[in-house]
C-alpha cells in the first residue's frame, strides 16, 4: 500500500515493514525502512537545517509510486523494490532483488534474495540489515573515509564500516554515475563494492537509512552532502603553516628548547605539541607538575613567539586516576556486557574510556580540560584515541549511553570532537580545530581535523596515506593530515629512512595541514621515576634532525608552505563555505576529462596545484599527464613559475631529484 502523509515524502507498507522515501534537500533523497512500529527518530548525521521543499512531485498507480525532487526521482514497485534515477531518466542505483513474486519481471528468480534483508536477532529488539544494489561493473567509487589501503578508486573493495586506529569509516560514497550516498547508519558492519552486487550490512540496527543525491559533477555532490551533514569551520591562521611534533617531549624545558631553536634558525612554526602521558595518570587532564612546573608561563612564552600549544587528551580513565570513582558513580564510563570492565591497558594502568555519547559525560571531561588546559591558554586540543582503541576489538561487548556499541559505535568520535566544539564555543571561541584521529559522517562540523593514525615508516605505508587523505575528503572530512615520515620507527641517521622522510614531508607541504611526527629510534633515556615517565621518548624528530642534506631541503619547503599561506587561508575558506576538500582527485577539477578519473598518483592542491608526490625509493623521474581543460607551468620548490606553458593532455616526464617534487599551477 502506498500512502503520502505529508507533500514531500511517500510510504509504502506492506506486512510489518516500512518504507518512506522523502525530498532531503535538494536533488536528494533520503530513503528509511524499518520492521518496528514506527520509524525510528534519530537522524544521526542528517542533522542540519533543511531548505523548505517546494518542487516535489508524487504520482502513485495501480503497480508502482514514485517521488521527483529535482534532479533526482525514486520509483517503487507494487512488491516494493526501488530504483532512484536522475533527471534524464538514467538510473543510479537500483536495488538487488531476486524473488519470483512477478514472473513478467526479467529479473524473476527463485534465489529468493530480498534487497532489504532484515534478519532478526534472536532476543533481541534489533535486526542484522544487508541493504543490496545492482552493481555496474565499469562504475568507480570514491570516499568512504580513511583505509589503510592504496585504492583510490573502491569498486571491488570490502571495506569494514568500523573504527579502529588508522582507519575512519564515514559511509559516503561519490560515484562516477553522478551520485552521493550516504550510508546514514553509525552500526558496525561492512560495505563491498562487488561487479555484482553492492552490499552495506549492519550487524545491528532497527533501521534501514541512507541519502542519495544526484549530481552533474563531484564538486556539485561533495557540495550538496555538505549542506546536509555540515562543513567544517573557518580555519584558525594558525593552522595554515607548519606543525612540530613527536613522541613525545618529556619536560617543560625540553619542548621550550625546540621551540627557541626554531626561532633562532628563523623557521616558521605555527603549533608545537605536548604528547601524550604528560598527565599524571590517565583520566588525570592536567600537566604533571613533576615535567611540567609551570605551564602558564611556558604557553606564555610560546605565544610570545608566535606559536599555539597543541595538548594531547586521552579518553581512557585508569581505575587508579583521581576522577574514576566520581565518574563511575555518575554512570560516565563505558560499559561492558560481559567480562572484566577493562577496555584498554596500555602502559601501566586499567583503564575504561569515558563516554561522549553521554551529554555528562562531554560536559564532564570538558569542565576538566578548561580548567587545566584551556583556561591557561590552550586553544587547540589532540583528541586522540577516538575511535576509541581497544586493547581487543570486540565491538559486540561495549555499551554506550546511546546504545550498544554494535549498534551506534561508530558515532562515538563525532561526540567526542563535539564535546570539545561545544565546550570551546560557549567558552567565546570563533574558529575552533582540533586533531582527532577518527572521524565519522558530520565530524568536520565540530572542528575535527583528521589524521591518519599510527601508521607505519614505510613506503607501501606513505602510498596508502595518499588514497586515505583524498577519500577522506570526498566524504566530508576537508581538514586532514598525516605523521610525515610515518609513526612506527625510522632511525634518523638512516640514509634510507631520511629519503622516505623527504618524500614524505615534501607531500605533506601540500597536504591541508603540514605536520611532522613520529616515534623515531632509538628510545631516549627515561626521565624521572613517576607519572608517565615510563613511556619513553623516540629519537629527536626536528628537521635539523636529520643531517644537513634533509635540513635545507626541509627549510625550503617550510618556506614553500609560507609562500602558499594566502592560498591556503582562501582554499580553506572554500572548505567552511561549501565543503570542498583541501586534497581532491583530479576528476573533482576536472570531470570531464576521462584519463583524470584514472589518475591515482597525482592531486590536486585546491583548484590551483597539481602535485605529484614521489611514492617510490631512489625515483627522480616522474611521467605526469596533465589534466585537459587547463595550461600549466611548472612550480619551482621557492615557489616560482618557471619553464614553458604546458598544455592540458599532455604527457610529460618531469626530473625530480631528493631536494625536489613536481608540481605544476593551473595557468
């Protein structure tokens, strides 16, 4: 039965199921199904204001309704199967079913496969959901979030729609048919993108919801999913230019040093880091007076200098920090449906982590942050761990404050950056940024600035951060960035690890956020007997760390980066305003030229640069086809055109030694 309760949405019920296609936001649909009584309430990522719906049309026949909203159109037939199609009638995405209920039907079959499986959970009120669609082999799909893997383009991937450190699932997908969808549904499962069929699974959910949009280009889908799910804010200055960092500065005087040396080499440095286990225990969020005597005076200094302090916050409470009792006894903790209440333990304690899905829970942590941190002139926080980690993934134990982890899990880092946003907010701050290293569908309007874990020091590693930052932009995550030089290890006086440090910071000059970490070898000396003293310092990770060769290539890609620095703030500024990623494809500038859809190893830096990073040891050649549609110089490491004007479609080989890497402007 078809029925229109209100003028911009259709229902189709049949036994106990519900359908309801509705206009959300221009050209797009959002599409809900359930087996409950009524549709559940909870609009997760779809939160943002909507415009009012004035060209929405319904018919409904004797076999079949269908909804228009603009671009975009949905069909259901009288044995509730849809097809969304755009406004040439071309279909997008159609639903994979295979029963034999209608025999004129080509696709009759006795499989007995429905589209919308909802597979009960035996005493339990929810359902394990697979939502099937008809593949297109030659389709390509892009997005998604951040996979440890080197595919930009998806199609035949099986991808886990779960957090874990280094990986984001945020379930938005751009197609190459001219489409958006969005997987609207934080609960752990998968999502594969076969020849045959497209499959997204939810181990645990009562309902069926994801957004479709139509669109001419990607920039136009990229644009219309940031109207509905948000964008991110404004860029702070201090999050245009170079970020220092490593694991970890052990003492106050040590990080001031660093920060002194920059300055009397005359580098430039927007943001120095305080890392992890500078607390006394964890779920302590304060400076351990031992390391760090006097933390006003020393972000005083700082900002004396020019540069903002970056602190690290963990979610992890040990049993033994002074706020556990009260936090237990208010019900702010994760819980645990089975086994020993320990979800992380990692160092020297057991540990549980807060709960931001609980409104408590952000205030809580927050109030704690801005007395210690904030309040002393800390205005940019590492939120770290906010997947959050596991010591063991078993993502069917947990339980939050707004569900069970198998069923809501995968919003924990969005409540964890708005805690944060929204503490920072109301405490009078405009433009707010903080690092986090997970992020799910809607992060990016609370300030979150995604990187990518704790990767490895490797080249297969440093290919795989290239398709991570740009899928992530695709699914709304603008700001990104990465640990130059990668995490786990890297000696500093190996020739080897020095030129995949190069490489890697050369990149990371034209990433949205340029950033230098690390964990490098060996392990310093401990320092001192108490609090997080255990954890050890990596080997220094300066730029004059690693011999003079590397120190004046990076000194002038620090250079670089503050000659691109009104580019970037105007880049940046096309982020807050339409949520266009900082990183895009090449297809995103250029559509429609075909070989740009194929380009895996080049990008484009905004509208304006096309980079390409040397992904390999011991290259100093790259061949680079550059996109048709636009002229192109070449762009010297001092930030200089130079050569002659380069025509779109052509192919040409270009020399890039150690202290260089091509890059070509848009002429």
């Amino acid at each position: 039965m078809f029925t229109t309760p209100e003028k911009t949405s259709l229902v189709y019920l049949y036994d106990s199921e519900i359908l309801r296609i509705e206009a959300w936001g221009p050209n797009a649909l959002r599409i809900r199904a359930t087996h409950e009584a009524s549709l559940p309430t909870e609009d997760w990522a779809l939160t943002e204001p909507l415009p009012e719906q004035n060209n929405v049309s319904i018919q409904i026949n004797d076999d079949q309704a269908s909804i228009r909203n603009g671009k975009i159109s949905a069909t259901v037939s009288q044995y509730g199967v849809l097809a969304i199609a755009d406004d040439t009638g071309k279909v997008l995405l159609e639903e994979y079913s295979r029963t034999h209920v209608d025999r004129k039907d080509p696709k009759c079959s006795s499989l007995n496969i429905s589209a919308r499986e909802f597979q009960p959970r035996l005493g339990s009120d929810s359902w394990h959901l697979r939502a099937r669609f008809e593949a297109d082999a030659d389709e390509q799909i892009f997005g998604m979030g951040q996979y440890q893997q080197p595919c930009l383009d998806l199609k035949g991937v099986d991808l886990e729609l779960a957090q874990r450190n280094s990986q984001a699932s945020i379930p938005f997908a751009v197609s190459s048919r001219g489409y958006g969808f969005l997987w609207n549904n934080p609960a752990v499962g998968r999502a594969v993108f076969g020849k045959n069929v497209t499959t997204f699974e939810a181990l645990s959910t009562r309902v069926l919801d994801y957004w479709v949009v139509a669109g001419d280009t990607p920039a136009e889908i990229v644009r219309a999913y940031g109207k509905a799910v948000g964008t991110v804010p404004e860029m702070p200055e201090y999050g245009l230019g170079f970020w220092q960092c490593k694991l970890r500065y052990q003492t106050q005087e040590e990080l001031l040093e660093v920060a002194r040396e920059h300055k009397r080499r005359g580098l430039p440095m927007d943001v120095l880091v305080v890392d992890f286990f500078h607390w006394p225990k964890e779920g302590e969020w304060k400076f351990d007076p031992t390391f760090w005597p006097d933390p006003d005076s020393m972000i005083s200094e700082l900002k004396s200098l020019g540069i903002e302090l970056m602190v690290s916050v963990w979610p992890t409470v040990d049993r033994r920090s002074e706020n556990y009792d009260e936090m237990l006894a208010k019900g702010l903790l994760v819980r645990q449906d089975r086994g020993w209440r320990i979800s992380m333990d990692f160092g020297t304690g057991n540990c549980i982590h807060f709960d931001p899905t609980n409104p408590a829970a952000r205030k809580y942590v927050w109030n704690k942050a801005k007395a210690n941190y904030y309040d002393k002139g800390v205005r940019i926080f590492w939120l770290d761990e906010a997947e959050p980690e596991y010591t063991v993934y078993d993502f069917d134990i947990y339980r939050y404050h707004a569900g069970p982890n198998l069923m809501i899990g995968n919003s924990y880092p969005v409540r964890y950056s708005q805690g944060f946003y929204e503490g920072m907010k109301e405490a009078g701050q405009d433009k707010i940024l903080n690092l986090v290293r997970c992020a799910w569908a809607g992060s990016q309007k609370y300030g979150a600035l995604l990187w990518s874990g704790d990767v490895a020091s490797s080249w297969s590693s440093f290919r795989s951060q290239l398709a991570a930052g740009l899928n992530a932009g695709l699914a709304g995550i603008s700001w990104w960035t990465t640990d130059i030089g990668g995490f786990h290890g890297g000696d500093p006086k190996d020739p080897a690890f020095r030129e995949l440090l190069v490489r890697w910071f050369q990149w990371g000059a034209f990433c949205p956020v340029f950033r230098l970490h690390g964990d490098r070898e060996p392990k310093q000396p401990r320092h001192g007997d108490t609090g997080g003293s255990w954890c050890l310092s990596g080997a220094p990770n300066e730029v004059w760390s690693y011999g003079d060769e590397v120190y004046e290539i990076c000194k002038t890609y620090l250079a670089l980066r503050e000659t691109l620095r009104s580019y970037v703030r105007e880049v940046m500024h096309e982020a807050h305003v339409h949520g266009d990623p900082v990183i895009r494809p090449v297809f995103y500038e250029f559509p429609r030229d075909p070989q740009a859809w194929k380009s895996t190893e080049e990008y484009m830096f905004g509208s304006k640069y096309l980079v390409a990073p040397i992904l390999k040891p011991g290259q100093r050649q790259r061949e680079i086809r550059l996109p048709n549609g636009a002229d192109w110089r070449r762009l010297s490491k001092q930030g200089k055109l130079e050569g002659e004007v380069l025509r779109g479609g052509d192919v040409v080989t270009v020399d890039a030694p150690l202290d260089y890497m091509p890059v070509f402007e848009r002429a």
